[in-house]
C-alpha cells in the first residue's frame, strides 16, 4: 500500500486515501478485502501485460548489447510500452479481473476506476464469461 501512496501527488493524498477507504470498506462488506482484490488486479496485470513487458526488456538488452546510452534507451522503451498500451489491452485486463473476481468485488472496482480512467471507453458490464 505505502508504494501505491508514493505514485501520488502530494495534493490529491486525501483524496487517493478516501477512495482506497471506500473501496476497501465496500470489500469488507462483500465479504473480501483489498488484499485479494489487488491480488486479482496484479495477476490480470502480469497474465496481459508479460508479452509487451518482454518486447520492451528484449529491445532494451538488444540497444544496450549495441552500446546505446540510458539516454538514447528510455525514449525508445517508452514508445513501445505507450504503443502497446491499446485499448484491447486494457480491455484485457478488465476482462480478468471479471473472470477472476466476484460480481461483488467487481461491483466495487467501479467507482475508483471511474475516477481513475475513462470507463466509458471500455466493456464495463460485470460478464465473467468473456475472455
């Protein structure tokens, strides 16, 4: 938890907190907890995003093994991690999320990811079917 807290600003703190409260409080009362929440939300990750993980890291060892400089890497690594960021993508872990959790703990994602991305953009409908 102290590592998500350090990626915020320090002027939205209060209101990271009060979100994260909320969302585990509505946890609590759905019978699970935020641990296992973001234990779902951490293997949806690593399952959907180890494919474009290993293109960069490839491309990272493959500029290096050529003597390029840290300066010359990150903005190549961040190209291919930003392109590989799609919608399908995100989509993807979404879908997770749903095949591994509950209707109940999905429920309570919604309000903190609407705070956090532009849902509207994406299947949000509870279906632990889809893949």
């Amino acid at each position: 938890m102290k590592e998500a807290i350090g990626l915020v600003p320090s002027t939205k703190y209060l209101s990271a907190l009060g979100m994260l409260n909320t969302y585990q409080s509505c946890l609590e009362k759905a019978g699970s907890s935020l641990e296992k929440a973001m234990g779902i939300v951490g293997s949806a990750f690593k399952l959907k995003l180890q494919p474009l993980y290993k293109t960069v890291i490839d491309k990272v060892k493959a500029m290096r093994a050529n003597g390029r400089t840290d300066a010359e890497i990150r903005p190549e690594a961040f190209k291919l991690a930003t392109a590989g960021l799609t919608k399908v993508l995100v989509q993807g872990i979404i879908n997770v999320c749903m095949q591994t959790g509950t209707k109940a703990e999905y429920d309570c994602s919604i309000p903190p990811l609407k705070s956090l991305m532009q849902t509207s953009l994406y299947n949000m409908t509870y279906n632990p079917t889809i893949g």
